[in-house]
C-alpha cells in the first residue's frame, strides 16, 4: 500500500512539474522582441500581437495540460494490474496469517486438526509397537486428503513395518485383494510382504482353479516366469474337504453357520497369526461393503490380536474403483 501511494504521488509531481515547464516555455514564446515590433511598425501593432499570442499561450497551455492529463491516465491504466498484484500480494502475505491465527484462537482444536493433515503421513512413525489408540488416530487424521491413494499408504506400512515379516498382506484373491497385490509389485515391495491366504476347504470348483492358477503364473508380473510365495491356513487338522465333512457333516455351514465360521475361518487366521506373528495385516475391506465395515478407517487395532494392526488401503475405494483399475490394468 505505502508503495502504490509513492508512485501515485511520484507520478502527479511529475506532471505538475510538465505542466509548469511548460507554461514557463510557452510565455517566454510569446513575449514579442524589437525586430517583430520594427516589423509591425507601431506600438498598436505589438499591442494587438501581443494580446494575440497571449490567447494563443493560453490556448496552447490548456492542450499541454490536457495532453498531459491523459498521458497520465493511460499510464495508470497501464500500472493498474501491477498494483492489483501487489495488493494481491499484501493479502495474501499479511492478511492470511492473521486470519488463520484468528481461526486458531477461536478454535484450537480444529486448527490442530488441519495442521495435522497437511502434514501428511509420509514422514509419520509410530513411537512404539503395537501403536497407542492416539498414535492409530493422528495417522488416520493426517489422511483426510490421501484416503484413496493406497500407493502412499502401502510405501508408508513398508518404511514403518520394515523388519522382516512385520507386514503381511491377507488375501483370498478376490477384487481387492488383487488390486493390492498388483501395488505392492508394482511399488517393489510385493517380495519383501509374505501373503496369506485361507483355504476354507469349501471354496466353489471355479475359486479354487482361478486360485491355483493364480498361484502358479501371476498376472502382474508382466509374463515373468515366478511364483507368488503364499502361505496357506486351513481348518486346523484337515487338508481336504472330505476328511471335514465326515467329522462336522457337509451341512454344517447351514445348520451351525456360527461353528462352521469358527473352524473354516477363524481358527485358521489364529494359526496363521500364530505362526506368522506380524505387526500389521494388509486386508482388501472396504466401507462401500455395508454392514460393520460401513466405518471402517485405514488403521486400527486388530480385535483378535492387541499387539498387531489391520492395515485397510482400499477403506474408501467403491467397488466401482476396485473394478475400473482392474480393468485398466487388464487383471484378469
């Protein structure tokens, strides 16, 4: 502001001082000397002429100054977008942080809140393992703009989780569970995550053929010939589907749909906890899947196992999401 005000007053100095220049230039031009006197002849005659050439000084000062006038105009018109950026410039470095101050006075949980998320999670580490509920929800907070980047959040899990088998990616090759095998090879990091899977030993013909050909040849590894190390939990005890149903009978999962649940999938992800004993699990869930996953966050705490999180990348990925890059990826 105080710099607009210089020039202004800069440039109307200046054109006062045009103007008596040329006033001064235009009386001394029209003051007659002997030789036009001798010329007219008579003292009448330089009267006349000297009335004369003062109307024309007149007239002749009135077009300088409005010359001048304009000039002037045009030459603000041409700084007036200067000016707006400085004053765009004032705004932004002044106004700005105090009214963000402001804010922060009114309401300092809110403005911590927002500082937290700008901050963003690449450079956030736990203090300890597993994490505090307060470290679980600080990462999540800091989410807000990255909830649908699971690149970002995947190479997060990997520097925070970096010794060996303290991340584990539980997979049952479905749609989601495809989208994040194919980040963790894409990001390079797929051979350094051990994957698990459950075979229920009830799986449909179709499953368990898509499975195992995906096991021997996957698709995102763009034609090279390697093999996915998976490691397979089934219900403790048994290898096949018959040994099973001999034991439960082949209608358990309707008659005993609680029991059937507990020996197919949950004592084999206690096993699978068990044995592998990682600090963090990469699941496929999403909110779009209703039910009690409709609150689901990134991070928590594992029910099961206090001293271990669930990692969920995709939590708010749609299933349209989840098909549009499979698509695009031609994942088959």
């Amino acid at each position: 502001t105080t710099g607009i005000l210089i020039c202004c007053s800069y440039m109307e100095d200046q054109m006062k001082r045009r103007e008596k220049v040329s006033g001064e230039r235009a009386r001394i031009d029209s003051v007659p000397n002997e030789d036009d006197m001798l010329e007219f002849g008579t003292q009448d005659s330089a009267a006349s002429m000297d009335k004369d050439n003062h109307a024309t000084s007149s007239s002749f000062l009135h077009g300088l100054l409005m010359r001048c006038r304009l000039r002037f105009h045009r030459r603000l018109w041409l700084h007036l977008p200067l000016f707006v950026l400085l004053m765009v410039f004032f705004l932004r470095a002044v106004v700005d942080p105090m009214v963000a101050l402001h804010n922060e006075l009114l309401d300092p949980k809110e403005s911590a809140t927002k500082r937290k998320q700008a901050l963003g999670i690449s450079d956030f580490r736990f203090q300890t393992l597993p994490p505090s509920p307060e470290e679980i929800s600080e990462f999540n907070s800091r989410l807000t703009g990255d909830l649908k980047d699971a690149s970002k959040i995947l190479l997060w899990a990997s520097k925070q989780f970096s010794e060996p088998g303290q991340l584990v990616s539980m997979t049952s090759f479905g749609p989601s569970g495809l989208v994040i095998l194919h980040k963790l090879h894409v990001l390079n990091i797929l051979k350094d995550v051990p994957v698990a899977t459950i075979d229920t030993l009830h799986l449909f013909p179709e499953t368990e053929s898509f499975n195992n050909a995906l096991l021997d040849s996957p698709p995102f590894f763009d034609g090279e010939k390697r093999e996915l190390n998976v490691s397979t939990f089934r219900p403790l005890g048994y290898t096949n589907r018959e040994a099973f149903d001999k034991k439960y009978g082949a209608d358990l999962w309707r008659t005993d749909p609680e029991k059937y649940a507990y020996l197919t999938k949950v004592q084999p992800m206690l096993q699978a906890m068990e044995e592998m004993k990682p600090s963090a699990w990469i699941t496929g869930r999403r909110n779009s899947q209703g039910g009690e996953r409709s609150k689901l966050q990134v991070l928590e705490l594992d029910n099961v196992d206090q001293n271990s999180v669930k990692l969920n990348p995709l939590a708010s990925w749609s299933e349209k999401d989840v098909w549009d890059y499979i698509h695009k990826r031609h994942i088959p």
